[in-house]
C-alpha cells in the first residue's frame, strides 16, 4: 500500500499522539472493560487514518475521449453553468463531494497538457454547500486536451480540510489516472465540461477516481 508523499508528516503525527494517548490509558486507567475499548479506539482511528491518506491502485476506465472522476465519492452536482475563469462559456458542472471515509487523493481526469493553474485562499464553508465553489479556498486547474477540447476542475477544502495539495504547472503533459493531489478531510470536486460533452452519471451516483467514466468529449 502507497501512502501520499505529502501525508506522511500528518499520518506520523497521527501515530505519535495514538500512542501517546495509549500509554496515558493503560497507565492511568486500572478499569479494564474501560481503558481497553479505549485503546480499540484509538487503534481503530489508526487504522482508518492510514486508509483515509493512501492512494489506491485503479485501473483507468474509458478511452481516449473519456473524462474520469478525479476522486471517490458522491455526486451531488449536474447542471449547465458559466464558468468565468477558464472556459469563460457555458458548460456542464459536474460535482464530487468526498465524505469522511472516501479516498481524498486525487487524480487527473484526462490526458492532456495543463494550460492554467490557480490557488485561491478562502472560506471553509460546508463543501457541498453551493457558495462553496466561489468562496471556498480552492485551487482551479484547466487541461486542454489533444483535440482542443478544454476542462477545468477545482479542488475545494470544506469546513475540515485546511490543506489542499495540488501536483499541477502550466504546460506540463498529464495523464488520466495519475495522481495529481489530495485535499485532508471532507471536501468536494467541482469539474466543468463543454456543453457537448455526454454526460455518463447523474446526482446521487457513487464514482471511483480513475475508474468511473463521467463524461465523453
């Protein structure tokens, strides 16, 4: 199992004050239906903690023409929008929200080269709120693809994630289903398609990150 690069620190973090927490119990409680469920417990968050920063194995879905999710999770958005800051036209936003328990890496939904790349400080409202997309911190990347066709997608930090990282600079070439980033704790995917795009998923859908198909251009 691959843990994020950038989540080593906090993961470690995460052991260290477990198992601080650990020695507290068993030294101070003498109760044991109490201080062992505690001990569980802490173990428990270990454990989930460590899933929650990995970045899973998946074998890419679709093909050339394909735009896949960019995280696990749920979607809560589809509907034709404008979007001011890349493709300045209408479009289809499709929308991603990352609960507690999903993967929170993230991945390239599409091959092509990045042609723009924004990192707004902001608010932490709840990520699936709507005013979430514009005064969230987020940061905005756009893709023009081999056949001209461009996207855009953002990740945004919700009440919890105060971290967002985000692998993306102006003119590199990506690949879809590589690893582009990971945002810590709840937060949401918002991605803005051409209105001609075929949309494949519809709200209330689950989607995987690399794996699920949301759109062909």
């Amino acid at each position: 199992m691959k843990i994020d690069r950038d989540s080593i620190g906090s993961l470690a973090l995460v052991y260290a004050i477990s198992l601080a927490l650990c020695f507290v119990v068993l030294r101070f409680i003498h109760i044991p239906w109490l201080s062992w469920p505690l001990v569980a417990l802490l173990l428990w968050f270990d454990v989930w903690q460590t899933a929650f920063f990995r970045v899973p194995k998946r074998k890419r879905g679709g093909g050339p023409r394909s735009v896949t999710s960019v995280a696990d999770g749920k979607v809560v958005i589809v509907d034709k929008v404008y979007e001011p800051e890349f493709l300045k036209s209408e479009c289809i936003q499709i929308s991603v929200y990352m609960n507690f328990f999903d993967v929170h890496a993230n991945f390239w939904p599409a091959n092509g080269e990045v042609s723009y790349y924004r990192y707004y400080p902001g608010e932490h409202f709840l990520a699936f709120a709507p005013k979430a997309s514009a005064e969230n911190e987020h940061s905005c990347v756009g893709i023009r693809m081999a056949s001209g066709k461009k996207i855009l997608f953002k990740q945004l930090a919700g009440v919890f994630a105060r971290r967002i990282v985000c692998y993306a600079q102006d003119g590199v070439s990506v690949s879809r289903g590589e690893q582009c980033g990971i945002i810590k704790f709840g937060s949401r995917i918002d991605l803005f398609l051409p209105l001609d795009a075929e949309i494949k998923v519809k709200v209330g859908d689950a989607v995987r990150a690399c794996e699920t198909v949301l759109a062909e251009l």
